[in-house]
C-alpha cells in the first residue's frame, strides 16, 4: 500500500507541473540570434531568490533585446528531486 501511494505521488508530481515561457521585449526587441542563458534559483517554493541573474548585464550593453524567462522540462526534472527541500529552478535566456 506504501509503494502505491509514493508511486501515486510520483505520478501525480510529473503530471501535475508544466512548463511555461515569458517574453519581455526590451527597446525594440533582439535584432540577431545571439544568446545567452542563465538558471535562476529560488528556495521556498520560488518565494526566495538564491541568486540574482540580471537581464541587462546578460545583455552586455545592448539596447535591443528579448528576455525570455521559463520553466523547461529540464527545470521541472530538477525541481522533481531538488523540491523536497524547496529549492526550484527557472531558466532565463536574454537575446540580443
């Protein structure tokens, strides 16, 4: 019975989560296909930031630009393992 409510659990936490994306425009948007990624984590459940990824220093001066924030599968996998001690993951790209 124990191993069927942790499976239950198991499943539930997979089907349960999905991915999503954010696009910020900055100026004008990216005008190439330069890109740079960074993972931005969280503990609490995403309330508190552990690090600080800034968007206008990834974008290294640049005036046009597009952040994209998201939770990928990737993200998601981690946060399987790395949740139970509140720590969540996101992915943040800026393309300029």
């Amino acid at each position: 019975m124990f191993k069927r409510i942790i499976s239950l659990a198991i499943i539930s936490a997979f089907l349960l989560t999905s991915c999503y994306t954010m696009n910020h425009k900055v100026g004008q948007g990216a005008q190439g296909n330069t890109k740079v990624s960074e993972r931005q984590w969280f503990v609490l459940w995403g309330l508190v930031p552990i690090n600080n990824v800034d968007s206008q220093q990834m974008a290294g001066g640049a005036t046009d630009y597009t952040v994209t924030t998201e939770m990928t599968f990737v993200d998601i996998v981690i946060g399987a393992f790395t949740g139970l001690i509140t720590v969540q993951p996101m992915s943040v790209h800026v393309t300029k």
